[in-house]
C-alpha cells in the first residue's frame, strides 16, 4: 500500500491511498462469501454460491463496492493513519478515483487531524487555596431564611396600602394602541411585589394601591420579549388589587430553633450554622483551586484548535442541554420560543466554553501521554458504580447499557482525563 499526504485548507490533509490489485482481488472474494449468505441465488443455499455466480447475480461493480466498505476502505484508512501518525477528529470524506476488477485500488480520503499539541509547565503549578470567611451576616442570613420559611401569611389591616414584599391578588386586563393581546389578561392572579415575575416596572406602580382600587399601570415591553410582536411596544394594563397579604414572621428565639433543629438553644444553631457554611466554604475553596489548576495547565499549552473540534463540542453541548429540557418536559422549540432566542444565537454564547473544554482535553491527554497514565480495570469498576449511583441503577445494569451502546471508549477516555487531571492536582506546589 501506498499513502501520500498533502495539507489542505481549516487544517485537513488529504491522504491518497493506493492498494495493489492483489489485495482488492482478496477482498472481492471475501466480499463475495459475505454476500452469499446474505442474498438468496436460485439454486443454492444461502453461503454456498461460488464467487462466479454471486458477481454474475449482483454485479461485479456492486461487489466491489462491498469489498471497499467492508474490507479494503476500513483497513487501508486504518494504516494509512497510522503510517502518517493522523488521529483523525472528523469522519474521513472519501473519493473513489480507481476501483475496478484487476486494477490498483486508488481513492482519496481528507480528515482533520487532531492537532499537535505542546505543553508548557502543568505539574508543581502554584495555586492559593483561598478560603471565604465566613461572617457573621452570612450566618444570621441563614437563620433570617429558617424564619421566613416558617412564616405565615395574614390579611394586611384594612386600609393598608400595597407595600413591597406583599402577596396581592389582582385582576388585570392589557392593551396595546387601546388593541387588546394574546395573555395580557389575568383575574384573581398572585403576585409577589418585588419578586420581578411581570414586565419591568408593572410591580412598582401597584405600591400605594388599597383593596379594591382600580389603577392603569403604563410598561414598555422589553425589546428582547420572547413574544416579538410585543417587543418595545408601550401597553396600558388596566388593575384592580382584590387582597393583600403579608407574612408574619415567628420571633427569632429558642422556639424556633427547637421547631427548624435537632438544637434546644438559638446559639446552638447559630454555631451548626457557621460550622456548616465554614466546611461549605473549604469545599469551594479545593474545588476553585482544583479548576484553578487544570485552566492553568491547559492555558499553557501551545496548539492550533481546528474550528471543527469547537463545532462539535458545541453541538454535543446542545444536545445535552436538548436531553435535559427533555427531562424535565420541555422541548427545545418551546425553550427557544419562551427565552426569545434561537440555535445560532445559542451556538455563538456556548463557542467560548467549548473551546475551553476542547483545549482542556487536548492538555489532559498530551499530558496522559508524557506521562504514561493508564486507565486499568479498577479505575473504570469505580468510574461504573459512580455512575450507577447517580442514576440509580446497579453496576451491572450501567455496564450492560454502556456495551451495548459501544461507549466503552468513551468511558475509559473519561476516566483517562480524570485520573491526568487529579496527578495534575496532586503536584499543586
């Protein structure tokens, strides 16, 4: 065989790869015993028709097609690449330019190759481990939290005037140029003011508002509104307050800390507060230095990223953000419809973080390399009962569902990238 490589343009090389006519005659007869057990030939059982026969049944030229796509493409790209040292990134585009019965096989097959990557300094980096102090109005937060989640809701007194923070109920009817819109009315509807849920401005102008008060609140709707025919448009909705509720509070005393806690006293949970939020604040601090560290290492890395391998990942992101909005019983068309947004616009605000992830990996297995880490038998046992308990699930039945959808490879390359990035961490100085 014989292979020549010429470079292309966005970093692809053409490989042209010629097989001897030898070779292409013994996948043609291959080929042709494939064949014979998958197509029926009157007047032989199925695997049993000579290499004659099958040629004369289906063609010579369609059985010369099977024995590329079957035999001689993926073996010869197979060496090919490893001859030219080209771990491909892309799948190979492939030109036939000769295959016929007692000729030379010649095609041409162009990939972008994973680009050469050198790496600048990643073990002994330094990185601070900065931990945040834990203050004092970071405890009584929590606890204000403890206590608002044990309020309850009472009537305000009569004659009381809407204040920010109260819950109200209100009818309310829109217009735009006086034209009533599709969702711009609403009877006996809750509302926090102040929690942000309506049109800029529409929740100030209630504040003052009594019971049974009617009152025309002016907005501009948002020139990126999700409803486009509404975008900028000024609108007049007309309001009535029905009621007004605000949340009375418990005291903040030793009953309290008995109803929300394990604790007899205020001070004791005071101190759980601050114990927890200080252990909260050292976990942030590792897991900060830990990125810290891998942006680091992969910031001093020297290569040229092909555009495609930032496409790819992008379109990977998108995918799982799909699989998610799926989860939760969303679909990507309604979530681009409620966020006024579209694919392209999405694509251009995930470019940054996969070009980020994809020089991140690029670093983790370069690194992987220089330094002969290896994935064993262990390390994906553990990588596997991690995930079954994420989802779950037992360790056989995640094992069964990652063979039969052939993601092996990818498990192992995770584990990979995990186990370079922890003796990266290690080695923080």
């Amino acid at each position: 065989m014989k292979v020549t490589a010429a470079n292309g343009e966005n970093q692809q090389v053409t490989l042209t790869i010629e097989v001897e006519a030898a070779e292409v005659a013994k996948a043609q007869e291959r080929a042709c015993k494939r064949l014979a057990n998958r197509v029926n030939i009157p007047g032989f059982r199925k695997g049993k028709a000579p290499q004659r026969i099958v040629e004369n049944h289906l063609g010579k030229e369609y059985v010369l097609q099977e024995a590329f796509d079957s035999f001689l493409g993926p073996q010869s790209l197979d060496e090919a690449f490893k001859e030219q040292n080209i771990v491909p990134v892309t799948r190979p585009e492939v030109e036939i330019e000769t295959l016929e019965e007692g000729k030379d096989l010649v095609f041409k097959a162009t990939v972008t190759p994973r680009p050469e990557v050198t790496l600048g300094e990643y073990k002994g980096l330094h990185i601070e481990k900065v931990v945040e102090e834990v203050k004092d109005e970071d405890v009584e937060k929590q606890l204000k939290n403890m206590q608002e989640r044990q309020g309850t809701m009472v009537d305000a007194p009569e004659g009381s005037e809407v204040q920010d923070g109260d819950f109200i109920t209100l009818d309310f009817d829109g217009s735009v140029d006086g034209v009533a819109f599709e969702g711009g009315k609403g009877q006996d509807y809750p509302l926090q003011i102040g929690s942000g849920s309506f049109i800029p401005g529409f929740e100030e102008q209630l504040i003052g508002a009594k019971v049974e008060e009617e009152r025309d609140v002016n907005v501009t709707f948002p020139e990126e509104y999700h409803a486009k025919d509404l975008a900028g448009k000024a609108a007049v909705f007309k309001c009535k307050i029905h009621s007004i509720k605000r949340k009375e509070l418990p005291a903040l005393d030793d009953e309290l800390a008995k109803k929300v806690s394990k604790f007899e006293t205020l001070e004791e949970l005071r101190a759980d507060i601050r114990k927890n939020l200080e252990q909260n604040a050292e976990r942030k601090a590792e897991n900060d230095q830990r990125t810290a560290v891998i942006e680091k290492a992969s910031e001093n890395i020297t290569v040229d990223i092909p555009a495609v391998m930032i496409d790819n990942r992008v379109t990977a992101m998108i995918q799982e953000m799909s699989m998610r909005l799926e989860q939760q019983g969303m679909k990507m068309e309604q979530y681009l419809q409620f966020a006024g947004t579209d694919i392209a616009k999405i694509r251009e605000d995930y470019r940054e973080t996969a070009e980020k992830n994809v020089r991140t990996d690029l670093m983790l297995e370069e690194v992987a390399k220089a330094e002969d880490i290896k994935v064993e038998g262990k390390d994906l046992d553990q990588e596997v009962a991690l995930m079954a308990m994420q989802y779950g699930a037992t360790p056989k039945q995640v094992q069964k569902i990652i063979k039969e959808q052939g993601r092996l490879g990818d498990l192992a390359a995770t584990v990979l990238r995990k186990k370079t990035a922890q003796f990266i961490i290690d080695s923080i100085a």
